[in-house]
C-alpha cells in the first residue's frame, strides 16, 4: 500500500515557527532515550503472569462485588494491558495532566475495570482498592463505562462502540500538529503515542472506519491500534455477523497491520509487536490480537454469558482454581505492588531532571515571567 501523499492541508507539512530556538536548543538537550526511564528489560515470566492475573481478579471481583459489568474484556485482554502498561506507555501517575504522556483510550469502554485495575497498579492515586471496590456504584471515581471527568487517567469518555476509536484519531492528529508546530531540529517537545483497544464491536460501527480512513490518508504512525479479536460479541459467536477480513480492510485503508495469533499468553509476540508498530513512521498500525474472551474462566470462557454479567460466585470459585488463585477478594499480592511502584519512582526521577533542563533555558524562563504558569509552553513543559 503506498504511502498518504501529503498534501497543503497534512499535519506534516506544516512547519515549525517562531522563537529564538537555537539558544534554547542547545541548553536544553536530553540525552536520547533519556527522556523516560523503562524497564531494561521485563519482569520474569512468573511475575508477569502473577500480575495478569491480578489485574483479571480485579477486574473479577469487581463485577462480582457490583453484580454488574463485563468482566470477558479485562480476563481476555490482561496481557496486553499489562505489557503496554508496565513495558510501553509513558505517563505520571503523580500528574495525570502531564502533557507530553502517551495517551490511552479503552474504545471498547463496557471493559473498563482492565482500565481502572492498570490504573490502580500503575500507582494513580485516584483509583485505589475502594475505588475499584466502589466499581459502577452512585458517585464513585469508578463508572460503569469510562469518563474522563471522573478518573484520573481516562482520556475520554468511552462506551458508545466505535466512538473512542475515532477520538484516538483526533489526539493522534492532534500530537502530530503540535509537533509539527512546536519541535525544533534539536528539541523535541511533543512525542507521544496514542494506543486504542477496540472490541469486535467498534470494528462494525461505521464511525470507525471513517476515522480509519483519515488516519490512514493522515500517515497517524504514532497511532497504535488493539483489535481485540475474541469472536465474541454481545449475541455470541462474531460467525453470526461479523466475518470480515478486518486487517485487509485496514489495510486498504492505509494502516500497517501486524497479527498476534496468541493474546493469551504470546507476551513476547505482543512485545514484538508494539516494538514492530512504534518503528512505522509513516502509517498508523492496527494489531490484531486473538484472545479468549473470560480467560480462565472453565466454564464461561469463550462464551457470550462472559460478555455482560458478574460470573456468579460458583465459576469464580472454579476460575480461582483453574487459574491457581487461591487469594481473598481484591487481593494484590506484595511482590505485584513493589513490582508495579519501582519504575514509577524512577520514572519520576527522570522527570525531575528533563524538567530542571528545560526550565533553565532562557526563553521558558521569559515565558512563565511574563505569561505566568498557564501560558502554553510552560504547561507544555509541566510534568
Ligand atoms: C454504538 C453502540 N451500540 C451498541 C452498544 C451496546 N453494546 C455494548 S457492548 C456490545 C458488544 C461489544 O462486542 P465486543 O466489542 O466484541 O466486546 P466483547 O464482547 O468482546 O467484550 C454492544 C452491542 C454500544 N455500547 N454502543
Ligand atoms: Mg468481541
């Protein structure tokens, strides 16, 4: 497929302006890969798999506790959560508003406890335990579809299909117009991703194939698509209505396209695959990825009665045993929670430094005098 030819109007061709960029350049240089600290490589398989399994608990016990929700989305889609979470997105958990962090938006919004329990175990202090114990109760932080006025960390407001797929479009054609506005040669002040996970059912809401098509024609290559591809929708088998070739579709439109045949327990195919999907410039990537909706589950697992009901106090029991989870309700075992803290404390380390960096360079100094803190290059610069 070729490549969107840009045109006039194409975020790429507009150029950056303005400011003594030069000065501020040099003095404000990070050393490359140093803007963020990672994990140098991910955690050990057992432990991998421990947390998986807590942010499935969660998500368990949560609908369980409501006796409402859709715990199928959160069990199927909890290794890819996890490792985009814990080895991928960019973010601080202390500063929600931080403009520069990669945005994340849960299109397939009736999932949203895979949301809040990555949330809670990336460190957000808005989503705690009783939040996620309070979940789809009145005036809780923890709606039953997400909203972004509600919980730190939810970019949009999600829940009609389709729709938050279309609005990761919107902020990745917004990250690559600041971009384009605001970097210079040698500094570069906006780079971010924006991931989406979108259910069977946003792939047939027509909204989303036309903001497909824009992005494709946009070359959007730091918009990076999950197509959770469990073959279960909210009436059962996707064979009933939905049969389409999805990744040929999007690639028609433009996209790259990558298959992770095994959601469930491929981590180094999913790893392999964000890493394939950040190195495509110029195309926004859709990866489709095959999970079993409910995993775990011995009973409901790639059923529709997983889709939209608590699984009843009987399959959670046997879900607990087929998983080899022998915890109390809403547990997080110790060694997950100082698994999940130690990269946010250094994360946060790393911040200080870029910060200090850039707020002695003379023009951000120039500016926050004179504008005061909410002018937009120090909001820019804000973490
Ligand atoms: C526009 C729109 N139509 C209908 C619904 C109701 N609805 C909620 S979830 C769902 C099925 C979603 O299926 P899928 O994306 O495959 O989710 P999974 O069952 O795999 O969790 C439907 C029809 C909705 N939320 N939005
Ligand atoms: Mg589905």
């Amino acid at each position: 497929m070729a490549t969107p030819t840009p045109t006039p109007t194409s975020p790429a061709s507009i150029t950056a302006s303005g400011g003594r960029g030069g000065f501020l350049l040099a003095r404000a240089r990070v050393a490359p890969g140093g803007r963020w600290a990672v994990r140098a490589q991910p955690a050990a398989a057992e432990l991998v798999e421990r947390s998986v399994n807590t942010i499935r608990f969660l998500a368990v016990d949560a609908v369980e506790k409501a006796k409402s929700g859709h715990p199928g989305l959160p069990m199927g889609c909890a290794p890819l959560g996890h490792v985009l979470f814990d080895e991928f997105l960019r973010f601080n958990p202390a500063n929600h508003a931080w403009f520069d962090r990669d945005r994340f938006v849960l299109s397939a919004g009736h999932g949203c406890m895979l949301h809040y329990a990555l949330l809670h175990l990336a460190g957000y202090q808005g989503v705690t335990i009783d939040d996620l114990k309070a979940f789809r109760q009145w005036g809780s932080r923890t709606p039953g579809h997400p909203e972004n006025f509600e919980t730190d960390g939810v970019e949009v407001t999600t829940g009609p299909l389709g729709q938050g797929f279309a609005n990761a479009v919107g902020l990745a054609l917004a990250e690559k117009h600041l971009a384009a506005r605001f970097n210079k040669p040698d500094l570069t002040v906006v780079d971010h991703y924006t991931y989406v996970i979108l259910g069977d059912g946003c792939q047939m809401e027509g909204v989303a194939n036309e903001a497909a098509s824009l992005a494709g024609h946009w070359g959007l290559g730091k918009l990076i698509a999950f197509y959770d591809d469990n073959h279960i929708s909210i009436d059962g088998s996707t064979a009933i209505a939905f049969t389409e070739d999805v990744l040929a579709r999007y690639e028609a439109l433009g996209w790259h396209t990558i298959w992770v045949q095994n959601g469930n327990t491929g981590y180094d195919d999913i790893r392999a695959a964000i890493k394939e999907a950040k190195e495509v410039k110029d195309k926004p990537t859709l990866i489709k990825v095959t999970t079993t909706i409910g995993y775990g589950s011995p009973n409901k697992a790639s059923t529709h009665s997983v889709h939209g009901s608590a699984l009843g106090s009987k399959e959670v029991e046997a879900t607990r045993k087929n998983l080899s989870w022998a915890h109390e309700p809403f547990h997080v075992p110790d060694e997950v929670k100082r698994y999940s803290v130690v990269p946010v404390e250094l994360k946060l380390q790393n911040f200080k430094v870029i910060t200090n960096k850039l707020f002695c360079c003379e023009e951000i100094q120039t500016c926050s005098s004179s504008l005061g803190s909410s002018s937009g290059c120090c909001i820019l610069h804000s973490v």
